[in-house]
C-alpha cells in the first residue's frame, strides 16, 4: 500500500522536474534572442562595417583608417568610392597629384602682444600659377593685426622651376578631414589644400617634417621678399 502511495508522488516530482527543464531553456532562449537584438542594435548604431569608429584606428598613424572619417553613412560611401580616402589620410604627390592641386594656404596669426598676420597662397589664375603674400604686423601692441597693420602684399606669377619648388616641398605632406584648428587658440600655422577631389573637407595638410615646414617657410619668404617674424 506504501508503494502504491509513493508511485503518485514520484510522478508528480518527475512532473515538476520537466516543468523547471523547460522553462530553463525557455529562459535560455529568451535570453539569447533578446541578446541577439542588442547585438543588431550595436551593428546599426556604429559604422556600415559593424566597428565602433574609435577604434578604427589610430589618427597619428598614416597606415591605419582616420577616425574622422568615419562619422557619416556619407562619409562611408564617399570612402568606398575613392580607395586613397579609405585610408582617412592622403599622401601628396602618390595619392594626390599635382596637377590636381587647386589652391594651397598658409596662415599664421598671433592676437597677443606683437600681434602678426602672415599668409602666402599658392593658386592657379587663368592658366598661370600665382603665388600670393600678405604679412601684417603691430611689433608694440596686442592684436589682431588688421588691413590698416598691412606691411606687405602682392602677387607673383611662378616659373616652372619656382612652382617644381613648391610641389618639392610639399611632397609627402599628408591631407585629412578638416578639423577646427582655427578655433584652438594657438597660433597656426593652419594649413589647407585645396584639390579636385576634396570633397570641400578633405583639405586639411600637414608637412612631411617640420624640417620641410621650416623649408616652406623660408622659401615664401625668399620669394615675397619679407621676414617671416
């Protein structure tokens, strides 16, 4: 008579048993779909290539994607159009070319005490290659220097051997997305390259070295004829 008792209860603790299995993997896949979820979120949330843009990689490096240029879905197809792009960095003179190069500018101004404006512009007008300087200065009073402050300016047409010059010192320079330099608060010297295929952002440049800059500089002032300081 017990063992017909027990037989009851043994099934309903086999019953209850089964119930707790099943909803455990009920919970399981529950859990795992809503994970799933999240995780398609995460992929939408972040780059068309499924990657957090901050660790695309790294922005000193000239081998590795430059984070900036990641920012919009835009962005992204205008990357997957132009393969020198995808790399975030161009290299003047391999990816971009000379003869592509539209406008180059050189900006330095210091507001503080002693406040001067220094700009040399390297352009193409009517088929010529022009270069252009302007260089104003207030050597006993704080700044900005305005027109008024204006020491010197003018344009130049370049030779063939002037322009190869040019082009000598500014090979390698890497351009990148535009950034907001001129809201920093230091100095500059700020730096932009315009050329065909900019896209009215990729234009911000930086020198190969600072021996090269330092090159630059004193090649704009042998030709404006003006003392960078």
């Amino acid at each position: 008579m017990e063992e017909e008792n027990k037989k009851p209860k043994n099934k309903k603790i086999l019953v209850l048993l089964i119930g707790l299995i099943l909803l455990s993997v009920c919970a399981i896949l529950i859990f795992k779909k809503i994970s799933g979820d999240e995780n398609i979120n995460i992929y939408n949330d972040h780059d068309e290539s499924g990657l957090d843009i901050n660790e695309i990689g790294d922005s000193n490096d000239p081998e590795t994607f430059n984070t900036d240029a990641f920012e919009t879905r835009e962005d992204t197809e205008e990357m997957t159009k132009n393969p020198f792009i995808l790399k975030g960095k161009m290299v003047v003179g391999d990816d971009i070319k000379y003869e592509d190069i539209k406008e180059f500018y050189y900006t330095y101004e210091n507001i503080n005490y002693g406040a001067l404006y220094l700009r040399y512009k390297f352009y193409k007008e009517n088929d010529k290659n022009m270069f252009f300087f302007e260089k104003r200065e207030r050597p006993d009073d704080y700044g900005p220097a305005g027109e008024d402050d204006t020491v010197a300016k003018g344009n130049i047409e370049l030779t063939d051997e002037q322009l190869s010059e040019f082009y000598k010192l500014i090979n390698g320079g890497l351009v990148r997305k535009r950034g907001e330099n001129a809201d920093s608060g230091d100095c500059g010297p700020w730096l932009y390259l315009y050329w065909n295929d900019d896209k009215d952002k990729y234009q911000e440049f930086t020198f190969e070295s600072y021996s090269k800059e330092s090159e630059f500089e004193d090649y704009c002032s042998q030709l404006s004829g003006i003392d960078n300081n």
